[in-house]
C-alpha cells in the first residue's frame, strides 16, 4: 500500500466530511475497491470460489445463481437481483435479510457500504 | 447410525438456548444435520453453526495457503518458520471452531484440497517472497475484519473467541506488514468499523 494512496485516502475522507449525502449516492468505487480487499477478501474473490462465491458480475445477478456454489437454503429464497438497495440491506445485516445465510459480516458504516456496492458496481467488476 | 450420533451430541447441543430441553422435532433435526454433507446447503440448523462453518472455512484456506507457501520454494528458511508457526494458530483456531459446531450439533465443513486451494488463491502468479507475504497480509487482513465484522452476528457465546482470533489475525497483520516495510497506520480502530 502505498503512501500517495493512503494520503488519497485522507483527502477524500476529508471532502466526504464536508458531503456525506452526495458521496453516499453515488459510491466511491475506486476506494470501494480497497474496502473490498480488505472487508471482503477474507472470503470472496471476483473469479473464484471461495469461502464464499465469486462475485464477478453479482451486481444485477439474481441471488445464489452461480451453479457450482453451495449455498444455504436462506439465500436461494431471496428473489430480488442484487442491486443498490439489497446489496445495502445485505452488507447491513445479512443474517436479517436472510435468517440462516453462512455470511454474517455486516459493514455499519453507510459510507463504507456505498463504496463498496459503487466497486461491485463498477465495470472493474463486472 | 442414529445411536452413534446421539451419543457424540454433547449434553449442551440438546439444550436450547433458553435452556429447555430440545422436542423430539429439534431432536431430529440435531441428528439430521449430524448426516449433513459438507456444503452450506445442507449444514445444521442455527444460525451460529452457519457463521462458524463459515470461520471453519476461512482457516482451513487459510491454513492450506501456508502450507503451499512454505513448500512454494520462494521463503527464505527463516521466513518459512514464520509461516509453519502462523499456520499452527490457524489450526488451533479451526480446532476450537470445530468445537464449537460440534458442541451445537452441527456438521464441521472439511477442508478442501490444497490443490484446489492453489488454484482459488491464483497462486501461480505468486513470483517471489514479496509475493507470497503480500497474499498472506491481505489474508490475515481479511480475516481480522471478518471476525469483528461476524461478532454483532454471532450469538454471544462466540463473541469472545471470535474477539481473540481477530487479535491473533491482527499480530499476523503487524508481522506480515512489517516484513513488507509497510508503514505504520497513523489511526487507531484499523480492523472492523
């Protein structure tokens, strides 16, 4: 990690200090990235299987639709593709959205959340 | 097959959370999950043998990533020793993981294969020691947020273990970053939020 990033990161918590709502809207992808390696990595991969499913493309996928992934019985119910707002509810508290799941990480942060949706959502992951 | 799960079901496991004796129903359903493959589909009921099967898995990979490393010929001897070392906290952290779903009755996921590792943690591209410690740091990484970030999840039984082996992940972390001249954060509360 380099340190100009570390100071990109800075100054952008500065400038979301000073527009919370705009930045929450829209999600900062690029430090959505980071959160991703970071909150996520433990589990999850863009192209692999893991711990848990590979996530490349999941934004608009529908719930528990990659084949060779054994999910709980609690995610293949969910209905709705994974957008801004499930993924949001998801990230906040997984084990409430879908009683039973294998996942429990939960991001508090709004910020944090909308970084990271604004990743998965990006064509870097798509 | 029944009576032989029956009797490996600790006392605890039979014993709901409010500490009334399980129905013949829950019964069933504790013995069920003791036949269970070993995906996530089929795991034991309760949301905390999910989560911790969840764990299980995560230092299981964990585990097989330092065993490919160490034998990977890019560590330096002493390095190796390092990672030997961090490995086995990893397995004392599956062992009590293990424990803990055996105790609710569940099904411990296995392991998978290392191969099988190998090729999830894409570690053909790993060219050289920097490499390898750069994987094991966002590893360890990751795992010490995901343990703080499953604990509001995790019934509080767990809270405790989940807290110390994200302390343990989080001595990795400081270890693994310091080999990788990586400076130290200026903030505090760097893992969870």
């Amino acid at each position: 990690m380099s340190r100009s990033l570390m100071v990109a990161g800075a100054l952008l918590s500065l400038m979301w200090g000073s527009q919370p709502v705009l930045a929450q809207e829209s999600g900062d992808a690029e430090r959505g990235a980071t959160l991703y390696q970071q909150r996520c990595g433990a589990c999850h991969s863009l192209d692999a299987n893991r711990v848990g499913p590979k996530h490349r493309g999941v934004y608009g996928r529908q719930p528990a639709s990659i084949p060779d992934f054994h999910y709980s019985t609690a995610l293949r119910k969910l209905k709705e593709p994974w957008g801004d707002e499930t993924l949001d509810r998801w990230l906040t508290n997984p084990t409430a959205m879908a009683p039973g799941t294998a996942m429990g990480i939960r991001v508090p942060q709004a910020q944090d959340r909308a970084d990271i949706i604004a990743y998965l959502r990006s064509p870097a992951a798509r | 097959m029944k009576a032989l799960l029956l009797r490996a079901v600790p006392r605890r496991a039979l014993l709901s959370d409010s500490g009334k004796v399980l129905s013949l129903a829950g019964l069933t359903a504790l013995v069920g999950a003791g036949v269970a493959g070993p995906a996530f589909g089929q795991a034991a009921p309760g949301q905390d043998v999910q989560l911790l099967n969840a764990a299980i898995a995560l230092e299981h990979e964990g585990i097989a990533a330092y065993t490919i490393a160490a034998g990977s010929g890019l560590l330096k001897p002493e390095v190796v020793k390092i990672g030997v070392t961090f490995r086995g906290h990893h397995e004392r952290h599956r062992d009590e993981l293990v424990k803990a779903v055996k105790a609710l009755g569940g099904q411990p996921v296995a392991a998978k294969s290392d191969k099988e590792y190998a090729t999830q943690l894409n570690v053909a591209k790993l060219k050289n020691q920097a490499d390898v410690l750069r994987l094991a740091l966002g590893l360890e990484r990751g795992a010490a947020n995901a343990y703080l970030g499953l604990i509001p999840s995790l019934g509080t039984n767990y809270h405790q273990i989940a807290g110390r082996m994200a302390g343990d992940e989080a001595f990795h972390v400081a270890v693994l970053g310091g080999a990788l001249g990586e400076p130290i954060p200026t903030q505090g509360l760097m893992f969870g939020g």
